[in-house]
C-alpha cells in the first residue's frame, strides 16, 4: 500500500487530501497514467516527490512509500 498526498487544484478535483493504493511495484509515470485515467487529472507539470525527496519518474516505488503530488505555484 502507498500513500498519495494531493495539494491544491488536485486535491479539489480529486475531492480528498490523500488516498491509499494497493499497488504492487510501478514506476511514478505508471502511477501518473493510472491517476490520469481514473481521475482525470492532467499531472504533465507536476513535481512528484517520494517520501518527502523529489522522485523522476522512472523512480519505482514499494509498499510504504508516500508520495506527494505537488502542482506548479503562482504568485506575486
């Protein structure tokens, strides 16, 4: 099981701050495609960071990690 952290316009579109996933191992792009089909959500600009340290996407990720989906910051 992993857990997801989402901020945001994420966490509005998804409705909830974190989901937990049962998941055997994927990479991050693996798991960016399976959120992008069942939630709809584009996460192209995105940072991803596993277990509080920035992950690329070809980082696999394992049973207990967390991984927290931080969408791009706008301001003055």
């Amino acid at each position: 099981m992993i857990t997801l952290l989402f901020f945001a316009y994420l966490k509005e579109t998804i409705g909830k701050e974190r989901l937990q996933l049962g998941i055997s191992a994927m990479t991050v792009k693996e798991l960016k495609q399976h959120l992008a089909s069942d939630y709809g959500l584009d996460l192209q600009h995105v940072m991803v960071a596993v277990n509080e340290e920035y992950a690329a996407d070809d980082r696999v990720l394992q049973a207990g990690d967390i991984v927290a989906f931080i969408p791009p910051v706008s301001g003055g």
